[in-house]
C-alpha cells in the first residue's frame, strides 16, 4: 500500500511539473530589422510596433528579440543564427529582398519576411507584404464585377515585371493584352501613342475638318462643326474600356500623363493602378481622376496610425502596422498547433483577421485580402 501511494505521490510531481513547464513555455519570435544603418529608423519603428502588439495581446507568453541586419545578408544571417542559438523557430523579418540571400543555411527556422515579392525566396521565406497575387485577385473581383471587357495591362520593364506575370497567370484575371513599356519618358510617350492608336485618330480629326470645310454646307453650320472639332484632340474610340498599371509614384503619374496626351482619359476609361499607399499627393492631381486601387483596409491604417501616435509620439508606416499584425498571427497560430513544428506551419489553410485585413494562408504562402478604393474629386472612397 506504501508503495503504490509513493509511486502515485512521484507521478503527480512529474505531472506537476509538466504543467509548470507548458504554462511556463514562452513564444520565442526573433524581429530582424535594420538598427544601424540609413534604414535604422525604420528598424525602430517595427521593434515600436512590435511591443505595441505585445501590449494589446496582453499575454506573458511571447518574447520579441529584436536583432540587427543593417542592410547587409552577411549581418542578417549571422544576427538569424545567434536568434536561432536562444530556441528561436519563428522570425519576422528581414525587411528587404537583398537581405534573404543567405537564409536558406539556417534549418528549422520560418522567416516572415516583409517583403512583397514572392520569386526567388528561400524554401524558408515567406513573403508577408501585400503581394502582386493579392492586389490582382482584389483587382479582378473588381474588373469582374464592373462588367470591363477589354481590359489592357502596363508594366514597366523593370525587374519586377516577371513576378507581375506569374501573378496575371495565377490570378486567373482577363485582359485583352499586357504590354511591357520603357520608363524613358520620351520612349514611353511614343509606347503610349502605338497603344491607343494617337496618330491614326489624330489624322481622323484632321480628315473630318478638310471634309467638313469642303463640304456644301453653309458658311454657319461649317464654322459650328469645325470650331467642335478644333475642341477635340482626336476621332475615334481605342480598343480598350480599362487599363491596369503596375507602377508607383512619380513614374506612374507620368504613365497616366501620357495617356491623357493621346487623349483617353480617366473619365471614359477605367484607369487602375496598384496599391499607392493612400498617396495624398494623388488627392490634388484631379485630372488622373477618378482612380481605382487596392489596398489594405484604411479605416483600421488610421486607428492604428492615431495610437502609435499617441504613444510614442511619432507617426508609423505600413510596414509598422504590418509587424503589429504579424505578432497577433503568430500568437493566433500559437494557439491553434504546435509553433515548433515550422515546417508544417503555414502549410495548413488558415485565415486570420488581422488590423490590415485578412491573412489567407495556405501552401507556405501570405496573401492578403484588400479592400478596393477610389480616388474620386479630390478624395478616397471604399469601394468594397
């Protein structure tokens, strides 16, 4: 009888400290972000944002190690094996395409990196920024639902533009035609007049004024006609009703410039355009309206713009509220499996909503689910 109470007294001490050591067991996850370096602001913001995400999980379970990658993969590497070395098995981070080089030598470890492009990453990387498959898949639901038939598709011929067609590819979305343009302004004009056919409707409108002045109509009727066409920069339709382009900033605004010289204008033609960031400076240029773009969800951006705001008296980017919901997903995951089993991590199909919007994951891949907007006189309306 002494015996079989003994044995029962070890087994509940054994079980005893097993509890402890699960309820005790922390979420290790590393953040490798640049702290030295010209990106080394940046770097501050995410370890802010991280912590902010801490605070409102409200769990002692998690613990951040932020390490330093600067804007070197030899650094990056040598900051993911010191992670590795403290039982580190996930990390957000790096940042920047360049710094994923050498990755792959670190086993046993998922890096959420945040950047948005999908090709080329080591069998380790995820891509967790808001990627080219998901804009198109918003884009599509888009072109879709406005009945657009004839959509035509502009890519810079830059290095992105091959990840851009594997996205057209998998995204399923029709267009009528996908043209790769130079970003010389003088070449590109030029690309832009062979795409809407300028010089032929041009000579249209030339052709219609001779008529018109040789014709037998009288003096008045002729001078009304003719001072309507002189109005106009050409005649005749192009073989598009919407146009799709992959590009930013001030390289966008002069693709769209050039479409408004050959004379298709927002106003006829749908233009859209890829995720620009709710770019204010796109507010005041009223003649690229209206404009149509997806993106992450404005309304959350802006609650969560106003509380970093109010605690750390700065203002945050997109990448800082991207951090901040990468800590919630994998507290989420955390919750659901087993976070050292990182090879089958992101392998299941999960969804979850986070401040930016919807995580979609499946296949060791992030894509996200936007919202679409319109920038419409002068200012930015939810379109779904």
């Amino acid at each position: 009888m002494f015996k079989i109470l003994k044995i029962f007294i070890i087994l509940i001490v054994i079980l005893a400290k097993t509890s402890l050591t699960t309820a005790e067991e922390k979420i290790k996850i590393g953040l490798l972000v640049p702290m030295s370096g010209e990106n080394m602001q940046l770097g501050k913001l995410l370890i802010k944002s991280t912590k902010l995400a801490l605070n409102d999980i409200s769990s002692d379970k998690i613990e951040i190690y932020p390490k330093d990658t600067g804007s070197d993969p030899n650094k990056t590497l040598q900051s993911a094996i010191e992670l590795k070395n403290l039982g580190v098995k996930i990390i957000i981070g790096p940042i920047f395409f360049k710094n994923l080089e050498y990755l792959d030598k670190v086993n046993d470890i998922v890096f959420l990196s945040l950047t948005n492009k999908t090709e080329g990453l080591p069998k380790n990387v995820i891509s967790s920024g808001v990627n080219s498959i998901s804009q198109l898949n918003t884009i599509k639901k888009f072109v879709e639902s406005s009945e657009l038939k004839k959509t035509i598709f502009l890519t810079p011929d830059l290095e992105y533009k091959d990840e851009i067609k594997r996205a057209i590819k998998q995204s399923e979305i029709k267009i009528f035609k996908h043209y790769i343009y130079d970003t010389e302004p003088t070449k590109l004009t030029k690309q832009i007049e062979d795409i809407t056919n300028y010089k032929i409707r041009k000579q249209n409108l030339i052709d219609e004024i001779n008529r018109i002045e040789k014709s037998d109509l009288n003096d008045d009727v002729k001078e009304r006609r003719i001072k309507k066409l002189k109005r106009r920069y050409t005649i005749g339709n192009v073989k598009f009703d919407s146009v799709i382009i992959s590009d930013f900033d001030e390289s966008l605004k002069s693709v769209i410039t050039s479409l408004l010289y050959t004379d298709v204008s927002p106003k006829d033609k749908r233009f859209i355009v890829f995720n620009q960031w709710f770019d204010e400076s796109l507010l005041n240029e009223k003649t690229l309206q209206p404009l149509y773009y997806p993106s992450i969800n404005k309304k959350n951006l802006e609650k969560f713009n106003e509380k970093f705001l109010k605690i750390y008296n700065e203002k945050p980017n997109h990448l800082a509220l991207l951090s901040y919901d990468l800590i919630g997903l994998i507290y989420y995951l955390s919750l659901k499996m087993d976070l050292s089993q990182t090879i089958d991590l992101f392998k299941k199909e999960n969804s979850f909503k986070g401040k930016i919007g919807i995580f979609e994951i499946k296949n060791n891949k992030i894509n996200h689910r936007l919202n679409l907007y319109e920038i419409i006189d002068g200012s930015i309306k939810e379109i779904f």
